[in-house]
C-alpha cells in the first residue's frame, strides 16, 4: 500500500493533514517553484507537530543543480530534526562531481531522496548510478507546475518500470508531480512506496492557495481505495 505524502507550508496546513491521518509529511513553500525551501522556522515548528509521530521530508530549494546549494543549510534542516531532504537532480546527467556531491551530504543526519524531473525521467541506468551515491530514495515530480501533470507525460509502464528499477537498486520510491485525485487509481498501480500532493489538497488545484480540509479528504480517501485489480501492463524501461 502505497503512502500518501502531503506537502505543507506551515503548521495551519500540516495540523490539518495530521487530522486526515496522511502518512507522511512534507515541507516546501509552494509559491517558490516545484521544490521552493520552506524556512527553518517553520520547519522545527512542524517537526514540534509531528512529534515523530511518521516521516518528515523538506525540500532545499528548487533547483536541480546540486552544486548551487550550500552545507549549511543541509546541516541546518538536518538539525532541525527532519528525515529525509529532497533534492532536485537532472537524472539523465549523471555527472561524477554529481555522484561525490551526494555521498558528501549523505554524511549528514537525515536521508537523502533525489527528486528527478518528469519531463526528462532517469534511465534505469541512471537510477543504478545514482544508487551508488548511497542516497535513501528516488522519486518523479513536475518541474513545470503549469505544464502536464505526471500522468500525461508519462504512461503507467514507465512509471511501474521507474519503480521497479528503484525497489531492485533498494530505494524508497515517490511519485508525484500535479496529481489529481482521479490519477490516484492508476499510480497506486505503479506500486510506489508513496504518492506526493499539493495541488490537489488545495482549491481549484491552485498550489499557492491554502490546503483545505475536503480537498485532503478527497484524496486520501482515494488513497485509501482497493485498486489490486488491473491487468497486467508491458514491461518497460524508463526512457
């Protein structure tokens, strides 16, 4: 089963994801891009909420350079108590400076999830590479929020093959990427180990905007949906 993911910006949105029993709890601050860093304050406040009570993600800035950000504020989020940092790499450029950059800040406190961009997905080679680097996980999101959603670039085989690639290189597994509560059905198939949202917890999917109460209900009710049936999809490597 997979988890349901939530991102918030604040303690108001993460008080009411925690009340809808979401599994995992994510930090980023929505009007600064697809991965914008929320700041630290806000971020040992949600830890306060949290209370270990399940993981707890942050973003560090919504590039996909690795070498633009700085250690400290890796440093600081880790000491700030989250789990796990998600930062924004181009896949498909696997560089060796890439590789050492990510076995440096594997060092630090908290583990590290690559976030790849949909638009340009990692090869299953470039998932064995990056798996190298010791990093916790792998996951997909839209880099462009006003382009398509996660599931119009990019069909169910190739996301059952990103996350087959990642469960076989022992990586946790995320999808996400403009998700609307009927996509959840046929990304649950994919059989990741959890499904991000912000869109869709928001009004009208206007990501800025607020998470609401019923918009978080919707979704985790179709997360919590049987869809075990379905029928077999082709093998296939993410291209």
């Amino acid at each position: 089963m997979s988890m349901m993911l939530a991102s918030v910006s604040d303690v108001f949105e993460a008080r009411l994801v925690l009340d809808a029993e979401v599994d995992w709890v994510d930090l980023k601050n929505p009007r600064d891009g697809a991965l914008g860093a929320l700041d630290l304050e806000h971020v040992r406040m949600v830890v306060d909420l949290v209370d270990s009570s399940r993981p707890v993600s942050a973003t560090i800035g919504s590039r996909w350079d690795l070498s633009k950000f700085t250690s400290s504020r890796l440093t600081r989020l880790a000491e700030a108590g989250v789990d796990y940092v998600k930062v924004g790499i181009n896949a498909r450029h696997v560089s060796d400076s890439l590789i050492v950059s990510l076995q440096t800040i594997n060092g630090y406190k908290c583990g590290v999830i690559a976030v790849c961009i949909a638009e340009e997905p990692p090869r299953i080679s470039d998932i064995a590479r990056l798996a190298e680097s010791g990093i916790a996980g792998i996951m997909l999101d839209t880099n462009e929020k006003a382009g398509r959603s996660l599931t119009e670039l990019l069909d169910i085989s190739e996301l059952e093959a990103f996350v087959r690639a990642g469960r076989e290189f022992g990586l946790l597994t995320g999808l996400a990427g403009r998700l609307r509560v009927e996509d959840v059905p046929i990304v649950k198939l994919a059989g990741p180990d959890y499904i991000g949202f912000r869109s869709a917890l928001c009004p009208r999917g206007q990501r800025r905007s607020r998470c609401v109460p019923e918009a978080i209900a919707r979704v985790r009710e179709a997360m919590r949906t049987d869809t075990s049936t379905s029928k077999p999809h082709k093998d296939s490597e993410v291209a």
